[in-house]
C-alpha cells in the first residue's frame, strides 16, 4: 500500500531519502528535495547530476555512519544484550512497545546492563581490545533512476565513475568488522 515508503534495496524509497537527508549537508539536502520526484510510481531525481550526487553522499554515509565499526559493532552489543535482559527476565518483549527510555531504565537497574549500556557511552571505542567475532555489515546503497529527456536511466548502467565508487564501496563494506571484547551477562 506505501510503495513509495520501502522499496527494495538500491531503489529509492521515503525511508532511504528520510535518513539519509538527515545526515548531509545543506547544500546536497537542498539539491536533492529540488530535484527528487515522482514518476510511474517510483521516486527519480529530475536529473543525472543530483542522482549521482546523492549516491555518492549515501555511500560516503555507509562508510562512515551506518557500516562504519564502531557503529556495527555497537550495534552487535546492544543487540547481545537485549538477547541476554530478556534470558534473564530483566526485560520483556511487551516492554519494547514502550519508548527507548523505559528499556533503558530497566537495562539500569541491572550492574551488568548498567555496565554494558556505559562501556556503549563510551568515545574511545575503538582503543578496545578486538575480540575474534567477525560481523557481516548491511550493505547500504543507493542505485538512483534518474530522467535524461523523457526516458528513466538507472545512474550505475549510464556513469562508469558511479559504478566504479559502488564497486569499490562495496568491496570495502564486505570486509565486515570485528567487535569489541565485552562480556554481556
């Protein structure tokens, strides 16, 4: 029913667009919103320029932000400890329905979540000790539709210099990461 809101990956969808905005710079947001549209069904950018634009700033964002180590890694812990609060009966599914905040209290009130939850608070993450637990990342790209004249074009079948930054992105994203020591109790 919400065909523009989740699309498969790498089409473009609201919820790419959505959290990738949020995170560029004013410039590419205003260049991107000028030029975004929609057509047949399927969000486009009105031209190659703002297509690869945007592409690029997404890929830049998966390096850095959504598939960067200590991101992942982060992830991979909370993940293990929410697994081990609801084990251990700290928390529960049904709380999940609540807000971020009210998990986050329970988590507190335990010394070995309260222990986790601040080691994650922590900013020099990467001074951790590495551990042996190889993580696959989600690899998080784009491959925008973009109008030339009146006939839609997929930006990586028409820029050889895209296509060559995805490839390279996505050789880099498939070397995963390695978490951090942590013992979650």
């Amino acid at each position: 029913n919400f065909y523009l809101l989740e699309r498969p990956i790498p089409e473009l969808c609201a919820d790419r667009v959505d959290y990738s905005l949020r995170e560029f710079s004013n410039d590419v947001v205003a260049s991107s919103l000028n030029n975004l549209s929609v057509y047949d069904g399927k969000l486009i950018f009105k031209n190659k320029k703002t297509a690869k634009l945007f592409a690029e700033n997404f890929l830049l964002r998966q390096r850095i932000h959504w598939g960067a180590e200590d991101t992942v890694a982060r992830f991979k812990i909370l993940s293990d400890l929410f697994k081990q609060a609801l084990k251990a009966k700290i928390i529960s599914v049904a709380d999940f329905l609540k807000d971020d905040d009210y998990v986050l209290r329970k988590l507190q009130k335990n010394p070995e979540s309260k222990e986790v939850l601040t080691f994650l608070k922590n900013k020099n993450f990467d001074a951790k000790e590495k551990s042996q637990e190889f993580i696959n990342k989600k690899f998080r790209h784009v491959d925008p539709i973009y109008l030339n004249k009146s006939n839609l074009c997929k930006l990586s079948d028409n820029d050889a210099g895209f296509r060559r930054f995805l490839e390279k992105e996505r050789k880099h994203n498939a070397k995963g990461v390695m978490v951090p020591k942590i013992e979650v109790a």
